[in-house]
C-alpha cells in the first residue's frame, strides 16, 4: 500500500469514528463537558489505530464540538453560536474570494440585518441596553483612530443593539457579519482619515434609540451602512481632492 493509499484508508476510518461520535453527541450519551474515552479506549471499541482516533478527534475540533486542551482528554465543548458562525469563516473566505456577487449579497444581507436590529432596539429597551451601547460609543471615541481596537469596537457597537433583542443568535450574528467583512473585505467596514464620520454616525443611531424614533434609528443605521449623509460625502471629497 503507497503512503498515498495509506493517507485515504486513515481518513476513512477516521470519518466512521467521527461518525459514531456524532451519533453519541445527537442522542445525548455525551453531554456538553463531558469527557470522551481515552484515545486506547476508542481504539479498542473501534479496532482502528491512532491515527485514525486523532483524525476523528481533529474533524471534531475544527466544527466546534469538541475542546482539545494539551495533557488532557478531549471535551464534549459548550454550545455557542459565537463559536459556530466563527467556525465558518474560512468557508466565507472561499465563498467571498470566488462567488462572484457574493459580496453585495453580504452587504445587502447586513443592511437589512442592522437596520432591523436598530428599529427593533428603539421600539423596545431597557435602561441598562442603552447604557451599554452608549458606554461601547464612548470607548470607541476614545480609542486610537485608525486602531485594531477602535476597529473591535465598531464591532461591538452593532453587537451592542442587536443584543438589546435578548436573542443570542442575532448577537452572535451581527458579530459574525462585522468580523467576515472586517477580515476579507476591510474596507467596508474601515474608512481611514473618516473614523470621525463613523463615531458621529454611531452618536446619530444611539440618539434615535434612545428617543424610541424606531423610523429614525433605522434611517441613521441605513444612512453609516451606505454612507449616505453630507458629512462623509464632504470628507470624501476633501480627501479626493
């Protein structure tokens, strides 16, 4: 048998372990932070070599079902939405890098997204939501312009709002939204020289918010994703020019 057939029959076997395991996880026989069986275990249940074992484990990693901390046995991982959407962006990056419109399909896909999520804020929150956006603001304010933290915190003030709809999945994708577009495509999410146009855009969406102007805070969420408003338009033919 050539190494190259040797390659295949491992991650075969592999894919029948991990197979298996997922079938344990789905039914219930593990349970998140449990421990799996030791890799000797595993072997003898499944009468495959460590290669195989740790092919399954890896497959298993890389989805986020499971944790691999060294010295120890892997671990059944916590449920997180963060996690699996953040688990998908290589596969954004193909999809980005080789789909041709896939890109104004995302950004379409955040307008209507953020928009919703800053109509939805100012129709319905409480005090501490508002003060949890507008403390992310003053961070960001305050930051470095042009900083990878001045870049986080754009993130998080998105995050922010769509949090005030108390529903994990919304939050986790707003983050995931911002993060596949501030890693393959920047610049649409980063204007340098405008980070002043950004914080007076985010200063004019929490107002609405905080009003409960509902048409309001969806019109300024519209106007910073387009960047449709006369101060950017002046900054940026200042910069042409």
């Amino acid at each position: 048998m050539s190494d190259e057939d040797a390659l295949i029959n491992r991650r075969k076997l592999g894919e029948l372990v991990e197979k298996q395991l997922l079938a344990q996880l789905q039914t219930g026989a593990l349970k998140p932070g449990d421990t799996l069986p030791s890799e000797r275990e595993l072997m003898e249940r499944y009468k495959v070599g460590r290669p195989s074992i740790r092919e399954a484990m890896q497959s298993l990693h890389r989805k986020g079902l499971i944790q691999i901390r060294h010295g120890e046995r892997p671990r059944v991982a916590e449920p997180s939405f963060d996690r699996t959407l953040s688990e998908l962006a290589e596969t954004m990056r193909h999809v980005l890098l080789f789909s041709g419109g896939s890109l104004g399909h995302l950004k379409e896909a955040r307008i209507l997204f953020e928009t919703q999520m800053a109509r939805r804020a100012a129709e319905d929150h409480a005090q501490d939501n508002l003060d949890h956006i507008k403390a992310t603001l003053d961070h960001q304010a305050m930051s470095t312009v042009g900083s990878p933290e001045f870049m986080r915190l754009d993130g998080e003030f998105h995050a922010a709002i769509a949090k005030v709809s108390a529903n994990p999945i919304l939050e986790s994708l707003s983050r995931a939204l911002f993060s596949w577009l501030s890693e393959f495509h920047v610049d649409q999410v980063r204007k340098p020289g405008l980070e002043s146009v950004t914080i007076s855009e985010h200063r004019a969406i929490f107002d609405a918010i905080k009003a409960g102007d509902a048409a309001g805070a969806e019109r300024e969420m519209q106007n910073h994703l387009t960047r449709a408003n006369d101060l950017y338009k002046a900054s940026h033919v200042s910069q042409s020019g």
